[in-house]
C-alpha cells in the first residue's frame, strides 16, 4: 500500500495540481455517440443451440448399429470397416464437446 | 438519491439505462480526462477523442466488469490502452524520455512560487510516459501501486520504481518546490 508522503512538498504539490475538467457538454457528446449495446448472450446462445441440434441429429443418424467395441486384433490391422464408424463418433462428439465448452465459457 | 457505482452498473447491464451510463461518465470524465491530457502531453484535443472512445469501449465492454478491482481503476486500464494504442501511430507520443533541460540560474523564491504550477506541468511532459502514467495514477489519483499495475498492465515493482524515478526527475528539474506550500 502506497501512501503519498504529506510531508513531501512534491507530493502536496502533485496532488494539488489534479486538475478538475468541467463537463462542458462531454457527458453529452458521449451519450449522443452511445452505439446499441451488444447482446453478450446472443453469441454464446446461439452456439449452445447449434450444439444441442448437432447432438440430436448425432443420435439420430450415426451408425450406431456399426459399434462395436473393437479387439486389440482388428486395431491393429487397422481394419477400416470397424475404425471408420468410431472415428467418425468421436470427431463428432468431441466437436460438440468443444462446441458446448466454448459457448459456457464465452467471453468478449 | 445517489447511487453507488455497482447500482448504476447493473442498471446499464439489465435496462440498457443511457441515464446510468451517463451519471458514471460525469463522475469519472474529470479524472479520465486529465488523465489522458497528462499522457497526451497536455494535448486536450486528442484527449478528450480518447476518454470519448474510453467510455464507449467501456458501454461497449461493461459486462466484463468484474466489480474486483474499483470502477474508475477499469476505466483508467481502458483509457491507458486506448492512448497505448494512438502513440504507437504518432512518434511525438513515442515513449522515449524527453532529454534532460540545462539548469537554469536560480529565481527568487517569490517568482519561484508563482511558476511552479506552471512548471511542474511542463515537468510532467519531459518524462518517459510510463513514469507520468504511473505518477499522475498513484500520486494524483491516489490510486495504489498494486491498483496501478493493472492500469498499466506491469509487475507492481516496475510502477514502484517509475514513480520513484519519476519523482527524483522532478525533483531535479523543479529546483524550487521545496518553498512550496499548500495553499
């Protein structure tokens, strides 16, 4: 914690050298000049709604039926008709994943 | 009725309210602006262009106010980015130090006094902009070290030195202020 020595003549100086700036019409330039405020939640909303459609046509549509849980023999003849379903689950999962994250974090 | 600072914030937040907003820049257009006419080296002009971007970057940005730190220390973070910004583009606002003036045969004390406001102004100007900044925010506006370095932006070391540096320099560039007395 700083605190201006009141002994020091620089310092009585300093703070008595503080000008005061009369408005003089600045409160209302700048309120003529006010822009409409941004909506902070539209963005974020809007992305956490795509992100609720994308999960709901990603239940509906991924190849579900096409899962199943891959032995160590077929991961590694890196069989393309048991990696290619999974592949495809877990970019679209982790996409909506980051998608959410981003839309709960935002911040301009 | 006066309202606090945090009353008037949340009121711009959940009504949009101009008449808020406008109650916060007329309790802070004093400091925002000397402040700026300080870093802009007395240039009232571009002084007053910059607290008017302050302050609608501040409209524009108020949601991201956290209430951690003192209203008027966020708006002094704003005004001291937007003056960063213009002196980047103009090389008389370039940060360097303005060199050292000769020393000047002594005055007398009463012709000393009368000058020194005067001097002192022009003192200021002479300085390396981040010892005026950090001097005008912890001397002037009696702001703290630690509330100074998030204005600026830096360690709270470096503003402790830029004032003590800052000082010793108008120390010697303002021979006479040890006559100074309040008045």
């Amino acid at each position: 914690m700083n605190r201006p020595e009141d002994k020091d003549p620089l310092d009585v100086l300093l703070r008595e050298q503080n000008p005061h700036i009369d408005d003089d019409g600045f409160t209302a330039r700048v309120l003529t000049a006010l822009p409409p405020r941004h909506r902070a939640w539209l963005r974020p909303t809007v992305l956490l709604g795509a992100t609720a459609i994308g999960s709901a046509l990603a239940i509906r549509w991924l190849p579900w039926e096409s899962l199943s849980l891959p032995d160590l023999s077929a991961l590694l003849s890196l069989n393309s008709q048991v990696l290619l379903p999974w592949l495809l689950v877990l970019s679209v999962m982790a996409s909506l994943a980051w998608a959410a994250a981003t839309a709960v974090q935002w911040e301009d | 009725m006066s309202f606090t600072d945090t009353d008037l914030i949340a009121r711009v937040l959940s009504r949009e309210d101009q008449h808020a907003f406008g109650e916060l820049v007329r309790r802070y257009q004093s400091p925002v602006r000397a402040f700026l006419a300080r870093l802009a080296r007395g240039d009232a002009h571009l002084a007053d262009d910059l607290a008017q971007e302050t302050f609608l970057k501040a409209w524009r940005k108020l949601h991201t106010y956290r209430g951690s730190a003192r209203f008027s220390t966020w708006l002094f973070g704003i005004a001291y980015n937007e003056f960063r910004t213009v002196a980047r583009q103009r090389k008389e606002l370039a940060l360097e130090d303005v060199e050292e003036p000769a020393a000047e045969p002594a005055k007398s004390a009463a012709d000393s006094r009368s000058d020194l406001r005067l001097d002192l102004t022009e003192a200021l100007k002479e300085l390396h902009s981040s010892e005026r900044a950090a001097i005008v925010l912890c001397c002037q506006n009696g702001l703290t070290h630690e509330e100074a370095a998030l204005v600026l932006d830096c360690p709270h070391g470096t503003v402790k030195t830029n004032v003590l540096r800052g000082k010793e320099k108008l120390r010697r560039r303002l021979p006479d202020y040890q006559h100074y007395e309040s008045t």
